[in-house]
C-alpha cells in the first residue's frame, strides 16, 4: 500500500501525458493546463516544507549557541525583513521591498557572478595543461578561440576569427550533437524506467 | 632560474585574481586604448549609414533591447547616433520591447545634447511600440498607421522630420539593436517583404546565429557584442567625426587583456609544468 | 564618491563579496549570509505572488471548487511531520514526477533525437556547395563523422577495443575540441560582467571612470 | 469643425483617387487541422488592385449568417493570402467569412463570402505521426532489454569515474572529513535529478556503513523531501537509523547566485574530503567546482548540461558526461532491470547511426530528402 499508491499514481499518469501529447482535442488540453496548475499550486505547499527545513536548521544554531550561530541570526532576520517588506509594503517599482532587491540582493548576485571572471582564469590556469592529447587538444582550441575573438588574434593570422567561429559551429556542434543523443536516450529511457516504476528510488524507505 | 620555472607549476590562485582585477582596471581607469581589426560586417554597417544624404532620408533605429544586455548594446546606439548627428543625418527612433523604451529616450536625448539637435526637426524618437511584427508590417503600408505619436505625445503630422515619410521606400536603413531574436524578425517582415535594408546590432552570444544572413545580404551590416561597439566607435573616429573613443573601446581593451593573460597564464602554466617534469625525472 | 547610501550599500556588499577571493572572511560570511537570507525572502513573496495567488487564491475566490483537490494533495506534504503517515508525501511528489516523465517522453524524442537526427544527416542542400565551409557537404560529412565517433563513446555494451577504441577515442577529441572552443568563448561573456561591476564601482559610487 | 472640413475633403478627392479597387477573389475557409477545434484558416487569392501603392491590405469578416452583419476580426497587409481566425469559442457552429480589400483614400471591396464552416476539434495529431513513431520504437526496443535483463546479467563495461565514487567515501573517512553532495538546481521531474537523488542513495549507504558525515544542502523543495527520505533510508538500510541527522540535508534557497555563495561558503568552512556536483548546473556550476577545488577536494561532477561540462571537466576530479550520468545511477544501483534499460539505449544508439547514414546515403544517390525530411517536427 505504501509503495502501490504512489507507484500506481506515477504510472497512470505518466502514460496519460504521453498519450496526451498526440491529441491536441479540447478535452485534452483542459486536461494538460489543468494539471500544470495544479503542479504550481503543489509547489506553494513544498516551498513550506523547504522553509520549515531552513527555520529549523538555523534557529537550532541559534538556540543551541553552536559554532557561528550569529551567522544564523543574520540569515533569518534578513529573509524575514525581505518577506516582511514584500507582504506589507508592496513590490511596486518604489517600495522599500524593490529597493531591497534593487541594491541589496542584485548587486550581490551581479558580483557572484562577476567572481566567474576570476575562476574562469584560474581554472584555465591550473587544468590547462598538456598532460595527455586530449588536454592538449581541450587547450589549443580554447587558445584559438580566445585569441579569436580579440584583436591580437587577427594580428597574428587574418584568419584567426574565423577559424574561431569555424570550431564553435563544427567540431564543437558535432561533439554537442554525439553528446545530446545519449541524454535524449536516457532521459526516454529513465523517464520510461520511472512510469513502470522500475526506478523507484525516490520512494525512500517508504 | 629553473625553480623559479617550476614555481609557475603552483601559483597561487590569489595571484591569478590580483592579474585579472590588474589587466581589466587598468584600461578602464587609464583610458588605454588599442587599434582593433574591424569586421567586415561593422565596416559594412558604418559605409552604408556614411552613404547617406545628410539632411535627406532619415535612418530608423530600434532599441530591441532589455537593460540586461545594456552594457553591449548601449554603447552602439551612442556610436551609431554620434555617427548620424555629426554628419547630420535624421534618425527615426522606436522599439519593440517594453523596457527599451526608456533606454532609448535617455540615450537619444543625451547625444542629440551633445550636438544640439531637435526633436522634430533632426531626430523623432516615438518609443515601444507593441505588436511586434504587426508594427513593422504597419511601417511597410503606413509609417504614420504604426507610429501615431512621438514619445513626447507630438501627433506624427506635427513632426517636420516625417514629412515625405511613407513606408520603408523613404527609410535607407533599418538598425535593429537586440539581445534576443528581433532582427530576425526584421528580416523576415521587413527585409523579405518590403525589402527594407536591415542591420544589426546583437550581443557577442547571438553573433553566430546572424552569420548566415550577412552571408546572403538579408543584414546589409552588423556590430557584435562589445567588439562591435569598439569597432564602430574606432571608424567614427578615424573618419573624423569624433575625438575621442568612449566607453566599448575601454572596456574592449579590457577584454583584449584579460583574454592575453589567461592565455599567457596557460603558457606559464605549462612551462612550469614541463620543467617540473624534468626536474622529477633526474 | 556618491552621496546616495543605497549606492554605498550596493558597494560595499559588492565589495563584501569579492572579499572571498582573498579568504574566507567575516565579511564575507555576513554578506553570504545576509545574500542568502534575502533571497529566501524574495522567493517566499515570489511564490505568493506568482504561484499560490493565481493557481489557489483566485480559484478559490472564483468558486472553482475543483482547487480543493490540489489542496488536499498538497496538505499531504504536512505529513512529514507525522511519522506514521509520513508516507503519504510521497502522493503529491508522484503526480509531480509522474506528469514531469510523461510530458517529457515525447519532447526528448523531438527536440534531443529527432532533430539532433535531421541535423547530422547530409540533405541535398549541401550537394550545392560542397566547400562552404559552415554548410557545405565536405563539412556535413565532417560533422557526420564527429556525430557518431561521439555516440560511440556512449556505446556501454562492449569494452573500448578494436574499432570500436579507435571511433571513441575519435569522438573524444572532437569532445576536447568543442569543450575547449565553448570554454574560450564562454571568457568574453564572464569578463563583461566583471567589467559590468567594475564600472559601477568605478563611476556609480567612486567617479573614477569617466 | 476640423473633422468636417476633412469628410468634405476626402468628398471632393474621392472620385479622382478612387482606384477602382478589385475584391480578393478564391475565398475559402477551412477548419484548421489538428488543434482543439478553437481555430478557422482562411485562404483567398490577392486582390487584382494588389500592386498599386495606394493599397493598403485586407480586413477579414467573420459573420454567423451569410448576409451579415460582418465583424472585422484582423488587418492583414499587401500581398497576403492567408488569416488563421483564433478566436472560435464555439464548436460545430457554422460561421461565415469574407475578405474586404481596402485603399489608402478609403474606398474598399468585399469578396463573396464563404460558407458555412465549422471548427471541430482533432483526436489525433496527424503531423506528429512521426514523433509516435519514434517514441513507439525508442519505447518498444527498451522495454524489450529489460525483459531480456531478468533473464541474466548482461554486460556493461567499465565507467570511469565511478570507482571513484565508491574511494571517495573511503578517503573521506580516512580524512575524518564530511562529504559534501550538491544535486543541482532542476526540479524533481528532471532525469539529471533522478539520477543525482539515486547516486545519493548509494553514497548515503557507504556513509553510513563508515560512520562518515554526508552534508546535502538542497536548492529545490520538492528535490529537498526526496533527498532527506534517501538519507534517512541509506541509514535505515545499514542498521544505523541512529546515525541520520536532521540538519546534514537541508534547504539554503532557490536562488541560482544565492546557492552558490553560500556553497562557496560551506566548502570554505567545512572543508570537505570529497564534492558531489550530481544533477543539473547552470552557471554556478564552475563558482561551485573552483571554490571547492580551492580546499584542496577531491570533486566529482555528474551533468546533462552540454554548456557546464567544458567547465566540470577542467575544474574536477572525475566528471560523468551527459548519458554516463544516468548510467552511474543504473550501474551503482545493481539492478538488473535498469542495467537492461542501458543496453536498450545502446540498441537506439545504432538505430540512429543506421537512420543517419541511411538518410545520408539517401541524400547522396538519389538526390532526394525524403528521409530528411521524415525528421521535420513542430
């Protein structure tokens, strides 16, 4: 009972959605917007359960005074003042809320991503090296590419920029196209394993 | 010395980070500059617009574009604008996405500033205007029908500028500004069914897929990502409209540098890589 | 130096952030904090306004009574805290999965397989000119060949040997070259963000750039 | 005043700028195949006026009664032949179009309307057939091998990078050091997850077989209930349920950027043996594998995401591409069944070798696209 129910719900829909995908009848496609709403309004009942995940991890920190509780403090306070500002002041252009949003979280969010720029060099730096053929082949078509793309290259050889597209849209799209094959076969296969409640790992102990 | 080669094995990443912040401050704080090989399709784009009459036709620009990919696209509308208002040039100014609208209105006033021209008379900027390509199939049968009013709320028969401005037959150029696929869509309703001359201008990651159409004309010119933008304000400045070079140049050398260093530092790497192996294998 | 402290704040916490490349540091643990901190209350808004207002609040208020169904299900997740009928939970994940399976079979045989197909397959088109170099057919047969060496690294059934080592280690190479190609490529990208936040610091809060 | 002058105006220029509009002529509308019967196609031949400049496009009428009244429904431009009426609300009820061809001075002439027709609704897509066959093939010829699995074992060959796994948690022990696993940022519907939450199992079984601590901090809430049932099974399956402990899986938040700085964080501070990097990445993805090569991790990554693999390549240990993702998870697993799933997915995989170099070889002798062109979809 415990695993049927679940398994049987997996299976009879599963099967019903890829039917439905060949019938573009009005009962059908009532059916699919149904269910995709449906699918949002259940993820507002998850992210509670994420929350009370997150709550209780940071306020037995803070309770427990363990390790960087302090840090914990701040984690809660901020997501509380954020929630706070959005639900009583509003999410209008001029709210306290976007403002927030506007010099708070997305410069942070700019700068984590910025700090890519940084790892992109270092990763370079440390794995590009020409250990085997392979690296070696990883490394000279990054170079070429790179110096493609600026000025120098073009110095050093006119056909430097095109020879940089030519990479991206040929060995790099034969190499994207090998590699998307074996993930659109797995993914039917997986996805099939899953229907008929072969792969059934995600039940847990259940 | 060969220990000190082999020390450019290990490097700490903390240096790496301090030559990255170096070789991207620099250029953008000392205003270096470097010359840039400039595309064929940039070369293109800057001839065609240079052809024009000044004082006749009037070029349409479209401010495709979400703040996102302002820091791209920004600096070639400023180029191309300085390009038209120095050589006196009438530039027809709208958009397509929403939140272009007050990207254009800021950039179209500040350069018009600059060289002291009008709404009206040198320039009409009439903002977003929704409907996608409903609008450019309106511009092909009736530029008044897609654009009734300017941005400032000037009814088109009161523009002087429009005057004599029917469809795309009165316009030499259409200048698409896009971070997602409106060129595209340019040319398909306004290329293929009016044949309306369209150019772009798109960021650096969408460059590939606009490759085919400059290929077989359908883009009559093109400036791509950050490059573009430099290389275009490089020909203005050569052919003696500007003085000086702006922001994409600076930030284009910065780019040029950053990408030298993380090949050197590859080349380093290596270098210190072979001589370790060699020092082991004594 | 700018006068507006959400200027100073969008600095400082920028600045707070890069302080990681040094070391980890109180500052920076702050910050990630603080960072993450918001986001969960960003997304709690979020989720109230664009998912539990349109597809449960509104049904409710329109009288769509049908709404209680999901609602039930996803009550369910609440048995988490019930350990006899913990079980249960897993109702609402298996309509979840089982709708996200079923809806992609058909999507995957489209957009990874069927189109992959068309694309590595040599069409008459390419006849016309055999050496352009994007869409030639000298190129399609290049791409053809790099297409199924990759497939054969794939292959699990037999072991690396005889032919079979040789188009997968083909199909490698092409791998290394393309990792190589999109990593380069991908530099640009990231250094225009870096030069994006250098610039606000540099004009927005401290006027140095000009 | 101004509106009147105006009439009086186009009064007096209408007779001498009338063009003698021609109406659209061949007017035929049909019901617009495989939709949900919401949806009318209209075609029609373009006007003979259709070349002078003065013309200015169509305007298509709907009407429920032959003689009208007729509503306008759209304005299609010069040298169109072709309007799709989206607007239908009613199934099997009759409705009546024509075309209006309109000049740039006002005048305009209406074709013969068309009629009556009714939009119905398909129960089977007939320009997908090609999909359902595919799908029927690439679903019969796996089931086919998992039927055949739970006969014997069938081979599968070495993946590197999966030893791996098993050492990593080994090491870790050795180390006295946790186990970080990240399951990356898709929804639970995803197979990179599912694969990501089965590999988890397994390692959540070895890290309770060796007393080792396994830190999962989740992105997802759906993907986070899953995860903390594997845990907890992985122990329960060892005879250790003492050893699950709450807070070693939960959320951080749902934020790309977010996540990453505070996995950045943890890594820095927890200092980690090993780095799980299993599921699906966006770009976060080299933040997360730099920041832990820093500590000095063993990291081993696991992705269907194309765009984030240059990047796990250079910056891991060991990285699983695409499909060797989803096969770790069948292999580690032990299952028969799922093995036998492999080696239906290797059976496609030469399926569409033959169909490509068919298609080709097609192409090359008889100059035809016809195989080409079965392909087609959307």
């Amino acid at each position: 009972m415990k695993r049927n129910v679940p398994l049987a719900i997996v299976f009879v829909l599963g099967v019903f959605f890829v039917v439905q995908f060949f019938i573009p009848s009005h009962p059908s496609q009532v059916a699919y917007n149904t269910m995709l709403e449906w699918d949002m309004a259940l993820l507002v009942f998850a992210t509670v359960i994420a929350l009370d995940s997150l709550i209780r991890h940071h306020t037995q920190k803070i309770m427990r005074r363990q390790g960087q509780w302090g840090y914990s403090a701040v984690y809660l306070s901020a997501a509380l003042l954020m929630a706070l500002a959005g639900f009583i002041g509003g999410t209008t252009d001029t709210s306290f809320y976007m403002k927030l949003f506007q010099y708070a979280m997305s410069p942070m969010q700019t700068s984590m991503f910025a700090i890519l720029a940084f790892y992109m060099a270092s990763a370079a730096y440390r794995a590009f090296r020409a250990r085997t053929a392979e690296a070696t082949l990883l490394l000279i078509s990054a170079f070429i590419v790179m110096l493609g793309l600026i000025p120098l290259g073009a110095t050093i050889w006119g056909g430097m920029p095109r020879l940089s597209e030519w990479l991206m849209q040929v060995p790099n799209m034969a190499s994207k196209r090998g590699i998307t094959f074996g993930i659109g076969l797995g993914a039917v296969a997986t996805s099939l394993k899953i229907i008929l409640g072969i792969e059934r790992n995600w039940l847990g102990g259940a | 010395m060969m220990k000190f080669l082999s020390k450019l094995n290990r490097m700490d990443r903390r240096i790496v980070f301090l030559l990255v912040t170096v070789v991207i401050l620099i250029p953008l704080l000392l205003n270096i500059q470097s010359r840039l090989y400039v595309d064929k399709a940039t070369h293109d784009l800057f001839n065609r617009i240079d052809a024009i009459q000044p004082g006749g036709q009037p070029i349409l620009i479209s401010f495709d574009y979400d703040p996102q990919v302002a820091p791209e696209l920004d600096p070639m509308a400023v180029a191309v604008l300085r390009h038209c208002f120095a050589k006196g040039i009438k530039v027809i100014g709208m958009g397509l996405q929403p939140q272009g609208d007050a990207i254009g209105e800021a950039i179209i006033s500040r350069i018009s500033k600059e060289y002291n021209k009008k709404s009206g008379t040198d320039y009409c900027y009439f903002g977003y205007r929704p409907g996608g390509y409903i609008v450019m199939l309106y511009i092909g049968e009736n530029v008044k029908k897609a654009l009734p009013q300017d941005y400032y709320g000037v009814s088109y028969d009161s523009l002087p500028m429009m005057k004599g401005i029917h469809n795309y037959d009165d316009i030499p150029l259409v200048l698409s500004l896009a971070g997602s696929t409106w060129p595209n869509t340019w040319i398909m309703f306004a290329g293929t069914r009016y044949k309306a001359s369209i150019a772009d201008g798109c960021t650096a990651v969408m460059a590939p897929e606009y490759y085919p159409f400059l290929q077989t004309g359908q883009l009559v010119g093109q400036m791509a990502g950050m490059k573009g933008a430099a290389e275009y304000e490089q020909l203005i400045v050569d052919a003696g409209y500007t003085k000086s070079k702006d922001i994409a140049s600076k930030a284009m050398s910065a780019i040029s540098y950053s990408h030298i260093l993380i090949i050197l530092l590859i080349v380093m790497g290596n270098i210190g890589y072979f001589v370790t192996r060699r020092m082991e294998n004594k | 130096m700018s006068g507006n402290p959400w200027i100073w704040l969008a600095a400082l916490l920028s600045l707070a952030i890069f302080s990681f490349l040094y070391k980890d540091n109180p500052t920076y643990k702050f910050a990630e904090h603080l960072f993450t901190g918001l986001t969960v209350g960003y997304m709690v808004v979020l989720t109230w306004n664009t998912y539990a207002i349109p597809y449960i609040v509104i049904p409710l208020q329109e009288h769509r009574w049908l709404i209680f169904i999901p609602i039930a299900v996803g009550m369910l997740y609440f048995t988490k805290f019930i350990p006899k009928l913990s079980y249960l939970m897993l109702i609402p994940i298996a309509i979840s999965l089982g709708f996200g399976s079923g809806l992609g079979i058909p999507l995957y045989v489209e957009a990874d397989l069927f189109k992959q197909i068309q694309g590595t397959m040599i069409n008459t088109s390419m006849l016309k000119n055999i050496w352009d170099p994007y869409n030639g057919l000298v190129v399609g047969i290049l791409i053809l060949i790099g297409t199924i060496c990759t497939i054969s690294y794939f292959f699990f059934s037999r072991e690396h040997k005889g032919a079979l080592k040789i188009s997968a280690s083909t199909g490698i190479w092409f791998v290394m070259i393309g990792f190589g190609a999109s990593f380069g490529y991908t530099v640009m990208a990231r250094m225009s963000l870096l030069i994006g936040r250098m610039q606000f610091l540099f004009t927005d809060w401290i006027h140095l750039i000009k | 005043m101004g509106k009147m002058k105006m009439f009086l105006l186009a009064c007096l220029l209408m007779p001498v700028l009338a063009l003698g509009l021609e109406p659209p002529t061949d007017l035929n509308a049909v019901d617009t195949p495989n939709d949900d019967g919401t949806s009318i196609t209209v075609t029609w031949k373009t006007s003979a006026s259709d070349v002078d400049t003065r013309f200015n496009g169509y305007n298509v009428e709907r009407s429920e009664k032959a003689e009208g009244p007729y509503i306008m429904l759209g304005w299609m431009p010069r040298n169109s032949g072709h309007y799709q009426d989206n607007s239908i609300t009613a199934m099997n009820l009759n409705y009546y179009y024509r075309v209006v061809a309109l000049s740039d001075v006002g005048d305009s002439a209406a074709s013969q309307a068309t009629g009556p027709v009714a939009a119905s609704q398909s129960w089977f897509n007939t320009g997908k057939f090609n999909t359902l066959f595919g799908t029927i093939i690439f679903i019969a010829i796996t089931l086919w091998f998992i039927q055949r699995a739970k006969n014997g074992r069938l081979f599968i060959r070495r993946i590197a990078g999966l030893d791996a796994v098993e050492e990593a948690v080994g090491r870790a022990t050795e180390m006295g050091r946790p186990i970080l696993y990240c399951l990356g940022l898709d929804p639970i519907s995803t197979v990179a997850t599912v694969a990501a939450l089965n590999i988890l199992g397994r390692v959540a079984k070895k890290t309770a077989e060796y007393d080792t601590p396994l830190v999962v901090p989740t992105y997802d809430p759906i993907v986070h209930t899953v995860a903390r049932e594997m845990v907890k099974e992985g122990c329960n399956s060892m005879g250790r349920p003492d050893l699950f402990k709450e807070d070693s899986v939960y959320f951080v938040t749902n934020d790309q950027m977010g996540y990453a700085a505070a996995l950045s964080g943890i890594m820095a501070r927890e200092k980690p043996a090993t780095n799980f990097f299993m599921g699906y990445y966006y770009a976060e993805a080299l933040v997360l594998a730099e920041s832990g090569a820093a500590t000095g991790a063993i990291q081993i990554a696991g992705t269907d995401a194309v765009t984030q693999l240059p990047f796990f390549i250079t910056s891991c240990d060991y990285t699983l591409m695409g499909e060797e993702l989803y096969a770790a998870s069948a292999y580690l697993s032990k299952e028969p069944l799922l093995v036998g799933g492999l080696k239906g997915q290797d059976a496609c995989k030469l399926l569409i070798v033959a169909a490509v170099i068919l298609g080709t070889l097609w192409a090359l002798i008889f100059k035809s696209d016809v195989i080409y062109n079965f392909f087609n979809v959307g």
